[in-house]
C-alpha cells in the first residue's frame, strides 16, 4: 500500500512542476528525468497535437522497500500525459517519438521534416513608409517599412563626383560577362561606402518573452540585422544608379531615370554637365509582432514584400533654391526596381535523443520549440537560375555535400514559390 | 551614435522635402465628416502573439480621402500593438514585493510618424508609458500574484499626424496644434492594453476604456465639443482631455488633460464648456468604445471555449 501512495505523490509532484514552472528544467537525477516514453499509443498514431504519450514513472530507489513485484502491477496502467505536457517535459524524446512514428515521419507541427511553412503578405498598409508590408509564416509575424530619406553629397566626407558621361561610357561600353560583373561589383561597393541601406530589426516589442524590451538590442537581433545588411549588399538586389537624384543644367523639365537616355541624345550639341547631387537613402526597418522561430526567413520575406511595394517620389535638385525638392505626385512616383530575388531557406539538424542511436533529421524552417533542440543550422540564399547567393552554416558537421545539394534545390523551390507571391499577390 | 545597430550615412539624411509645399499651393485640409458625438470605428483584435501570454491589436478607422490626390496629403489611421508578459515571478535579487508589480512601455516605431523616429526610447514615449500604468494600476486585482510582474508593451505601428506638410516645411515645429496625437495614442493604448490583459487572464475589477474628447474651434466659429478628435481634421484645438474609464464602477482612473480651457467659453454662458464638461465627454468616447471591447473579448473568449472542449477528451482518457 505504501507504494502505491508513493507513486501518487510522485505523479502529483510532477503535476505540480508542470504547472508552476514551465518549461521544467530537465536536471540530471531529478524526477523527470526518470520519465520514459513508452512509445505513442497504437490506436491514435502520429496525429499531431492528439499524440498520446504514455509515461512510465520508475520508482526512485527510496520508495522500493523491498517488493520488487509490486511496481509491475502499475506498469500496466501507467498514467497518461497530454501531447504538450510530454513536450515540455521531455522535449528532445518528444521530437524523436514524432520523428519515428511508423510511416512517415512527421513533425509536432503537422510538417514533413522539409516541409516549410508558407508565408501570408498583405504589402501597403502603412502611410507614412513608401513601402510597407506585413507578413506572417505560421506563428511569426513582422511589419517591414522602408522609407526613403536624401543624403545630400556635401554631407559625404570623401565624396568622388560621378560625371554624366562616366555614366553614358559605362552603359554604352560593350556588355561583357566581365564588364557586367564588375561594374555590379563597383556598385555595391559604393552603395556600402555610402551606407545607403539601413537595415535595423528589431525583436524588442514584446514578441517573445525571451526579448522584451529595455536595455540594448539582443545579440539576435544584432546578428540578424548584420546578416540582412550582408545579404543586401552582396545579393545585388538593388543597384545605385536608381538611388542616384541628378543634377542637370537646363532644369526647366526634370529627366525621369527612363527617358535620360533620349533626352542625353537629343541634347548632344550641348554640353551636359549633369552631375549627381544626392542619393537615396533607404532605411529598412523590420519589427516583430509575434516570434515562434525563423526570424531571417520571415525578416527577408518581410524585406523583399516592402521592397517590392516601395515607389520613391521623383525628385530633382533645384539650383535655385540649392535644395532637392520632390513631387507629391503620386503618378510621378517610381517604382523601385529589384534585379534579383534572394530567397533564404534555414534548416536545423535534429540529432535525437539518445535512443535515436545516432540517427539525424534535417528540419527545414523550424519552429520555436524545434529551435532550442538544434545545435546545426544552415541557410541557404539562392537567386535567380538556381544561383547560391549565400550559405551560412554553424553548430556542426552533419550536413555533408550531398546533402547540400539536396537542400538547394528545396530552397530553389521554395523561391519559386516566393517569386510567384511577390509579384503576382496572394494567389 | 549607436553602435549595436545598423547607422544611416555618417553626414545624416534630410526626409523628402516637396516642392508644393515650399510653393505654397496647399491643398485643402480633411475636414471632419462625422458628428461632434461620434467616435471612429475601432478594429479591435485579440491573440496576436502566441508566444506571449495575452495580446491585441487595435486600428482605427481611416477617414475617407475626399480630397486631391497627393503624397503630403495620406492620411494616416492609428495602429497599436499590445503584448503581456505574465505574471511571472520576479527575478531572486528582486525585494519583496506583496502584490503584482506592473511594467508598462509604449515605444513608437521607426516609421510610425513621417519624421523617421529612432529606436532610443525618448521623453514622449516614457511620458505615455506612465499615463498608461496609471490608468491600469488601480484595475489589476494585484494582490492576487505576490512576488510577480507582468509587462505590457505597446507598439506605436503607425501614429496620427496633427501638422499639415506647409507647417512642417516652413519650420513651424511647435505649431498651433503641436501633440494633440498624443492623446489619440494613449486613449488607444488604455483599451488596446486592457484587451491584452483581459486575453492574459489576469484579474481586473472591470475592462478599462480610453475616451478622449476636445474642444475645437473652426476659423469664424464658435468654440465645439468634440468626441474623438482627429487632430489633423481641426483648424485649432483648444483644449483636450483623455480618460481612462472603468463602467461598472462609474470610476476614472486617469485623466490627462492639455491646453486652455476657460479660453473656450463664448462669454455668454450659453454651452457649458468647462473642464467637467470636456471630462464628461470624454467618459461619453470611452463608454462608446466599451461595446467593441466588449465584442472582442466575448469572441476570443468563445474561441477558447471552443478549442478546450475539442482537447478536453485527450486529458481523461488513459491509455
């Protein structure tokens, strides 16, 4: 009788755990960890959510005065736990039971193991950016806007004067393989000299209790935004000469980036002294509404959806007033126009619980539980025809290269599928 | 300079400057079309952030553009967030504290106002963040969670302006109806906070309503009693006043009130239109705005209801 009151305590002191401090830390020795999975229950298979985990509670040696015996009586009926109690629990066996459930193995979220989770956009919503777009992958959700401010060139330290027609040579010359790459290398450069794209993301609005504000930006979120500037610069997503404001003497119609070519020609007898007077500058702000894992997948789709919608006004530089002035026209405003698409796609490398003898999953765009139980994290950037723009890796060495290869072409479909939403809409 | 985020160019950058505006071709200012006792529609949404224990999400109605088509004239409608984080205990080297120990923060966005606004939190905000935890303090039954905290975040996504474009170029930074706006924003904030707090579970005498109402005055016009003012609407406003407002107890638990009142009354005496009248008005918006609170309370609510008796019968049943 005593043991079977022991085993009462012990239930109800794991209870309690349960529902005063979660996530339960899972100390060596400690009741908890002494909770096996029993495997999922026959009748129910892996459905997600509905799981049923039958856990074993083995008795700590104090309680066993002397009759063995008695504890295979509770074996047989050993109390049940709800799917998310098990996974607060016992995290790592919780993924692996899911992982090795008979068939296919599936995750805690209904996904397959590279299965990602497919984005919602709605783009324009806020007034004051010139493009704005809200996103959400599953439970992550963040607004992108990016406005547009002007730096003049006097306010440029060492600043080099483009001449116009440094700028005609350039697109006249012969368009080699070469000279094409090159003159995109020039251009980033001097995007990145200039600092002309302000990426910042922020974490600290209270989207995960892990990151509420008050005090410096997390080492997250400074990593992130360093990655998305990264990511900017080398994707060659944008190019200077949209984000160049000119300078031409007979002022009286300001020159549209589209027509420049016809006007310089038909204005050959002149001498254009055109020169660039100030640039602009975007400044890209994300913000997390809501964090459930992937925020660099979310942040760059949030990125691309704002990028897509933003029309800068025209403006021009008025020699009269010394000053760069803009239309409030909107039919006047212009498009930006993006020469790629870099679409990143992140996986984790689950290796298991110990009883998952050395087996690895390889889980494309985690979630937030999947994410504390990864050490291995790749992403991977492609670009237009199956371009590897980036890839970044850390945590460990499972992911091989035939693997890798594997995992570009889920990305190039994945990108695929982006392209279609961004330009198309939701469908 | 901050170095732990990514800086603009060093030499600083100067926001669009528009060439009607420095012509001084000014297009016509919205007027209000709605009546002096109506307040906007409010979209009002709970459960936002999974992740955090309670959340919400409020927007108000954008006004029709009945005029020009111009990018200094968008008009711009009021978006928050609101996150709750708790009650959780509070960190060991924490004194003792023997009820919940309230922390309330409201930061703008960077693009939430035309000027760009940075991420250092600045007076304006913190300002805000202790109106709002006035108007909670007395609404949360803390004594209830000793030892514990809880925090409420409020995000600005999008603020109102309350300066025309012409007043801003010409340098007019504190102009006639300077941060009228800001009484817009912590009237929101009051509801959009207690939506969240509501969505948290945490114990409240009553769900408290932000309200706001002003006095106002149309060039060659007597002075009027607004409910709800959109600032940018208004040629002047004279005077404003929010408050936080509990029903059930006929209570008010914070006013926060600007400008000069005795300047509104007409001498003859004929409309009231002292501070207890711009009080009074202000309870009026707030008991206005309880009904869509109220709504989407009893939506989420339903919605949980729903979802717990779907998983009611994974817990009872043993395997």
């Amino acid at each position: 009788m005593s043991d079977r009151k022991g085993l009462q305590m012990e239930f109800s002191y794991v209870r309690c755990r349960v529902a005063e401090t979660l996530p339960l830390e899972l100390a060596p020795g400690s009741p908890a960890k002494r909770l096996r999975a029993a495997g999922n229950s026959q009748s129910f298979g892996p459905i997600p959510g509905r799981t049923k985990f039958a856990l074993q509670i083995q008795h700590p040696p104090f309680l066993h005065n002397g009759n063995q015996n008695n504890s295979i009586h509770h074996r047989t009926t050993p109390p049940t736990f709800p799917a998310h109690t098990f996974a607060k629990l016992a995290p790592p066996t919780y993924l692996t039971a899911h992982l090795t459930s008979k068939g296919v193995p599936i995750r805690p979220s209904g996904r397959s193991p590279t299965q990602f989770r497919t984005p919602t956009c709605h783009a324009g919503s806020l007034t004051h950016a010139h493009g704005s777009a809200v996103v959400r992958c599953g439970d992550t959700a963040g607004v992108c806007g990016v406005r547009g401010e002007i730096l003049r060139v006097e306010d440029v330290a060492d600043y080099r004067p483009k001449m116009a027609e440094e700028e005609e040579r350039v697109d006249t010359e012969m368009h080699s393989f070469q000279n094409v790459r090159r003159e995109k290398r020039e251009d980033s450069e001097e995007m990145a000299r200039l600092g002309l794209l302000v990426p910042n993301l922020e974490l600290a609005t209270g989207c995960s209790p892990t990151h509420l504000p008050g005090g410096p930006p997390s080492t997250l979120a400074q990593t992130l935004s360093q990655r998305i500037l990264t990511l900017l610069h080398t994707s060659n997503l944008l190019s200077v000469h949209d984000l160049r404001i000119w300078f031409r003497p007979p002022a009286s119609a300001p020159i549209c980036r589209g027509q420049e070519h016809e006007v310089m020609r038909e204005e050959e007898e002149e001498i254009v002294k055109a020169e660039v007077k100030a640039f602009w500058v975007l400044y890209i702000d994300i913000l997390f509404i809501s964090l459930d894992g992937n925020p660099f997948d979310a942040a760059c789709f949030a990125l691309l959806a704002a990028l897509c919608n933003t029309r800068l006004p025209h403006a021009w530089y008025d020699a009269d007033r010394e000053l760069v002035l803009c239309s409030d026209d909107p039919a006047e405003s212009k498009q930006l126009h993006l020469y790629d698409m870099p679409v990143p796609l992140s996986f984790g490398v689950f290796e298991g619980d110990e009883e998952a003898k050395g087996k690895k999953w390889i889980l494309a765009d985690m979630d937030g539980f999947e994410e504390g139980l990864c050490r291995e994290n790749v992403t991977i950037v492609v670009g237009e025809e199956k371009r590897v723009v980036r890839i970044e890796k850390d945590g460990g060495g499972n992911v091989g290269g035939r693997d890798m290869r594997r995992l570009v072409e889920l990305a190039v479909q994945r990108r695929r599928e982006w392209v279609l939403m961004l330009r198309d809409g939701p469908p | 300079m901050d170095r732990r985020r990514v800086n603009g160019p060093p030499g600083g950058t100067a926001p669009p400057c528009y060439a009607s505006t420095l012509s001084g071709k000014t297009h016509p200012s919205p007027k209000r079309t709605r009546g002096a006792n109506e307040i906007r529609k409010i979209f009002l949404k709970t459960g936002l952030t999974p992740s955090a224990s309670g959340s919400a999400y409020f927007e108000l109605e954008t006004p029709p553009t009945n005029y020009s088509n111009s990018l200094t004239n968008r008009t711009s409608a009021l978006k928050l967030t609101c996150t709750v984080h708790g009650p959780r205990p509070l960190p060991r080297s924490a004194p003792f504290s023997p009820q919940l120990l309230l922390s309330t923060r409201v930061k703008f966005a960077p693009f939430a106002a035309r000027q760009r606004r940075s991420y250092i939190p600045d007076s304006g905000e913190r300002d805000l963040a202790a109106h709002l935890e006035t108007a909670l303090r007395g609404v949360l039954i803390g004594e209830r969670w000793p030892k514990s905290g809880v925090d409420i975040i409020v995000t600005v996504l999008e603020g109102e302006e309350d300066r025309p474009w012409d007043a801003l170029a010409a340098g007019n930074q504190n102009g006639r109806t300077g941060g009228w706006g800001m009484m817009s924003i912590l009237s929101g904030c009051i509801t959009v906070a207690s939506a969240a707090i509501t969505d948290a579970g945490i114990d409240c005498v009553d769900v408290v309503i932000g309200g706001v109402a002003a006095i106002v005055r149309q060039p060659a016009a007597p002075p009027q009693l607004v409910l709800d003012p959109c600032p940018s609407d208004h040629e002047e406003v004279i005077a404003a006043c929010v408050v936080g407002y509990l029903q059930s107890r006929d209570e008010v638990t914070e006013t926060w009130a600007k400008g000069n009142v005795t300047a509104s009354s007409d001498g003859k005496g004929t409309t009231p239109m002292g501070f207890n009248a711009l009080v009074d008005q202000a309870v009026e918006a707030a008991v206005a705005a309880r009904r869509v609170l109220v709504e989407a309370i009893r939506e989420s609510t339903e919605a949980k209801i729903q979802s717990s008796q779907a998983k009611l019968p994974d817990k009872l049943t043993s395997v």
